[in-house]
C-alpha cells in the first residue's frame, strides 16, 4: 500500500504542492515540508478516532459515502472551491481542541507561520480524504470496517503511516522494518500508534519523512 510520502513524492504529489502553494501562497518547499508533518498528523487523529465503534462508524461513513472520492480527478477545481471549508469541518472531526498545538508544532519546526499551517490543513484535509477514500474502494472496505484480504480500517491507516497488515505479511527484512517503525513512531510508549504519537514523530526536526528515511537508508 502507497504511504504518505509515496503521495507526496509521486506527480500527483507533486500537483497537490503546487496547487496548495498557489492557493496559500508559501513556496512548494515549504508547502512539502508542512504537509509532510501535517498529513502524519490527521492521519494519526483518525486513528484515534477509529479506535472506538463510534468514531469508526463515522470514518466508514465520510470513507464510503462517495463524497470526496473523485475530488484527486479534479484538483483546479479543488483549488477553486470550498475546499477550506469542507477541510475546517474535518480538521474538528479529526483533531478537535488539538487543532491549535500542531499548527504550533508544525510552525516551530517548518518556520512557516501558523496562520498558513492553518491554511494548508484545512486543504491538507479533504485530499487525505479523498486519497483515503480511493485506498478503500481499492482494498474492498466495507460498512463493518473490513477489507477483502481480511484486513480492516486500522490497515488502511497504518498503511499510509508505513505499518498495516500489508507490512505484518511481508518478507522478513520487511516486518523488522514495520516494527521498528512502529518502536519509533510511538513516542508515548503505549504500544499504539495514535494522535500524540503521529504529530510528536512529524514535527520533530526532518518529520516523519526524515524518520522512515533514516529507516530505509535514505538521505
């Protein structure tokens, strides 16, 4: 399963940061950096939140219920919209009160202002969205939270975060890979990949990016 920074590296990617940089006016260096610290971020609220039935159910139902799926096939027109909107409600959604913190977080550690951190998210949002939704159509999820080959939601979502079932079945070198990353990212030591864990691993100096390029030899 593609990660985060397969997206953001891929033309695609590529497309997003130019079109957030433009919408939001920071340079696409800047834009990669914030979105590299950001995306890890929502991605470890939804986590979070699909820990329980309740917050499961809603994902699923904002996932599934066709709403964002097609907005990747029409990004100028994403740019052009509402978009901001749509990604404030979201942001409430996945974040809640923690909204502010990694805005602050980010900004410490990017040099971007937090008011344009706050701009990016609100983007960042609905194409998380949108992307995630296009991952569950390919993987067969279902209203229960399962997929096809027997995974479920929480594979999705670690997925992105470079775990999921996906990593667990892999060759050996793979699965060392996935659990070491798994030791790195849970910064609380809980044993569990969540919000705190996903922004306090992002927003350290080189982000998440810097941490699964040190995993994987990469400068």
């Amino acid at each position: 399963m593609a990660g985060l920074m397969d997206l953001l590296n891929s033309d695609l990617g590529k497309q997003i940061i130019s079109g957030v940089s433009g919408q939001v006016g920071t340079s696409e260096g800047e834009t990669s950096s914030v979105l590299a610290s950001v995306l890890p971020s929502l991605v470890g609220g939804m986590m979070n939140n699909a820990s329980t039935p309740e917050g499961q159910s809603g994902l699923l139902g904002a996932l599934l219920g066709g709403k964002h799926g097609g907005l990747l096939d029409n990004l100028s027109g994403m740019f052009g919209g509402d978009v901001e909107e749509d990604g404030g409600k979201i942001l409430g959604h996945v974040l809640g009160g923690n909204q502010e913190n990694v805005q602050n977080e980010v900004s410490q550690n990017t040099g971007v202002s937090s008011d344009k951190i706050a701009m990016i998210m609100k983007i960042a949002a609905p194409i998380l969205m949108a992307y995630l939704a296009k991952q569950a159509q390919g993987s067969g999820l279902n209203n229960n939270g399962t997929t096809a080959n027997g995974g479920g939601l929480s594979d999705i979502l670690g997925g992105l975060l470079g775990g999921g079932q996906a990593q667990q079945q892999a060759p050996a070198p793979s699965s060392m890979r996935g659990s070491i990353l798994t030791s790195m990212l849970d910064q609380d030591g809980d044993g569990q990949l969540g919000l705190g864990d996903a922004v306090a691993a992002a927003t350290k100096k080189g982000g998440l990016g810097g941490l699964l390029g040190n995993l994987f030899g990469k400068k």
